[in-house]
C-alpha cells in the first residue's frame, strides 16, 4: 500500500477519527510496544512515551540544541526522567468543542470535559513481568442524561498483570474487551454496536500470547461488577491478528456474552495497512446478532463498516479521513452512512489537537434524509 494510494482516500473519503492503531504507520504493529496493557488503551510505558516525544509529535516547544536522545530521557510524568523504576504515574484531560447541525436554526454550541484521569502503574521485575495498575476518572453525566449535582468518578481501568514469560501474559480485573480495531472515539459504530464504548468495560482474565506472527488474546468476563446483576453481560472475546509484515496486520475477532434479559454475538474481520513514515489505513468489517431474553423475544442483526485513512504530511501532522456504515436491522432497507474531513495534530509531546466535520445521512427507500453536520474541535493533555 502506497503513501499515493493511502492520498487518493484520504481526499475522496472524508473522515470521522483517528485511531492511534494507525501508529502502525510507523511501524509498530502491537500495542503492547508502547502500553502496559497489550491489548491497547490504558497508560502508555517508557517507550511508549519515548516514541511519542521523538516520533510522533513535533518539537514545536523544544529548542533545537536539544537531542532527540534529551527528548526521549525527559519523556516521563511532568517531562521528568524517572526517579524510580518501580511507579509510573501519569494524568491525562480530553476536551472537546461540539457544534451540531451546523448551518440549521436547530444550531448549538457547546464545550464538554470528556475525560479527566490519573493512573498509576506499580511494576516489578526486570521486564516488567509484575504489574498493578488502575486510573480514577471523572465522569461527566452523560450529554442529554440527568444532570448531576456532584461530579461523578469511576475506574475504567484496573488489573493485576503478569507475564511469566516474554510472549505471554496474563492480566485479571476491570478491563476492556479485546475486540476489532481499537478506536478512540467511543461513538464509532464499531464501538457503540458491539458494546464497547467508554463505560463498557468487563471484570474478569485475559490471557495474550504471541508465537509464530501470531498474536492472540482471548478474555473471559464476567460483566462490570458494579452493575445490576441482570444486566452483566457475561462470556468471552476472542481477538487474533497476524504479523504479514511491519506494515500489515490483518486479523478476525468474535464475543459472545449473555445477561438474564439479552444474548449477544458479534463478528468482525479487521485490517490494519501501513504506508511508512506514519501514513495508515485501517479497515473494519463486522456483524453483530442481540437475542432478547424477555418480552417478544426479538432478535437483531445487524452489520457494520469502518474505513480509515491517515495521512501523515509534517511529524506530528496527518489529514484523517474515515467512512463508516451501519445497517442496524438486516431485514429492513435503510442504513447509515457518517463520513468527514479532519486533521490531527500534535505540537508536541503531551499536546495533540483535532478538529474533525461529522456528516451524517439516513437512507431508505422512501426517503434519503437532509445532510447533517457536526463540528468537533478536541484538545488532549497527557503527562
């Protein structure tokens, strides 16, 4: 896959996000290389951060006496070289400047804290075989939802990890399911449709292993124990993608869980293409089938498409393009199709800005409803 080829998508299909699995433009395939958790998401380790300061975001903040090597040292919490080998804390904010239905009278403006974190990751060992890591965020009651008169908090994230050896590892507690390409923007079809947005994730053990190209997890959970019983989805997620090269990575996953009041089972064959020096194409494809328990007992099938181009023109600054589908029932006509320009950039390390247009469009076949705008400007801090 060319850097020209991975051009003409970007220009002829507009984008919704980016995916930081689109690092695989830079040649790195697992998330295990820049994350404590190898399934991706989570507190980024040393060289993760590293690589972020010296690779991925521009030195629009550092003098340029200073070495990529100085760079790379200070790349730690608040720009510090560590002072022990043994705790890694770290803190994170996500923004994000919302204008629906741009262009109509039914126009509105506002500013959403998204995400305000601080993690912490206690490891031992010489590979860092011994892990103990969690976050506490603030949780913003949810846009159109009860307003709270407290702020609410929550952990999305904590587990103990261990890896007895170098290909393999095994992390129990509070964790996401490993499923399809791993999106940061948790209203992304291939999110919201197989129950895998922000608030998604699962108690239970996820075991990874990589052997031959190979690399696997399977997770078996038990729900969010903080739920109400009957509502706890409870299975297993099967994930596994093989190493064609540096620059390809194409895989399959399934999930397959059930509550007292719904069974679900999803699908999805997932590519990830790399074009070198940080240009990338992600694909997605999947099907997912809800079984209601109670009442008429229904069940939905439903189908899912993901397309994502991200074309790197400066370090530190790519143009993302993304078309997404959904058909939410199988047996009726109508679909989805969200689609739009936008562009990343990251100043420098800590620093990363995007600004993104959301069309959106319903069709069927009586009607095909009027195009749907939404701007979005984010703004992530991460020390």
């Amino acid at each position: 896959m060319s850097k020209f080829c991975i051009l003409i998508f970007c220009f002829l299909t507009p984008n919704l996000v980016l995916a930081y699995a689109s690092f695989i433009g830079h040649g790195y395939t697992s998330c295990l290389t820049c994350h404590y958790n190898p399934a991706g998401g989570g507190q980024l380790n040393d060289y993760g951060r590293a690589l972020g300061a010296t690779k991925v975001a521009n030195r629009l903040f550092r003098s340029d006496a200073k070495s990529e090597e100085q760079i790379a040292e200070e790349s730690g919490f608040l720009y510090r070289k560590p002072d022990f080998s043994w705790i890694r804390p770290a803190l994170k904010y996500r923004g994000l400047a919302l204008k629906t239905a741009h262009g109509t009278d039914n126009s509105e403006t506002e500013y959403i804290h998204m995400l305000a974190r601080a993690s912490l990751v206690l490891k031992f060992g010489q590979r860092d075989q011994f892990l103990i890591a969690g976050n506490l965020d603030y949780a913003p009651a949810p846009r159109g939802g009860a307003v709270e008169e407290e702020p609410n908090y929550r952990s999305r994230e904590h587990y103990i990890g261990l890896r007895p050896f170098q290909s393999v590892g095994v992390y129990v507690g509070l964790l996401d399911k490993p499923f399809g390409i791993r999106v940061p923007d948790h209203i992304a079809f291939s999110r919201t449709l197989n129950s895998l947005s922000q608030n998604d994730q699962s108690h239970g053990v996820m075991l990874q292993g990589s052997w031959l190209g190979i690399e696997a997890f399977i997770h078996y959970f038990v729900g969010n124990l903080a739920q109400e019983e009957e509502i706890r989805q409870k299975g297993f997620s099967f994930l596994a993608e093989y190493e064609w090269s540096n620059l390809s990575r194409p895989g399959f996953s399934i999930i397959r869980s059930s509550s007292l009041v719904s069974e679900l089972s999803s699908n999805a064959i997932h590519w990830r293409l790399g074009a070198g020096g940080g240009s990338s194409l992600l694909i997605e494809f999947g099907e997912r089938e809800r079984a209601l328990l109670v009442g008429n007992q229904e069940i939905l099938k439903s189908r899912y498409g993901f397309l994502q181009g991200a074309l790197q023109i400066a370090r530190g600054f790519s143009i993302l393009n993304t078309v997404e589908y959904l058909k939410i029932n199988l047996e009726e006509e109508g679909y989805t199709l969200r689609l739009g320009p936008g562009i990343q950039y990251f100043p420098s390390q800590g620093f990363e800005i995007r600004f993104d247009f959301y069309n959106t469009r319903n069709f069927s076949k009586q009607a095909v409803s009027d195009d749907n705008w939404d701007l979005t400007g984010q703004i992530h801090l991460y020390f």
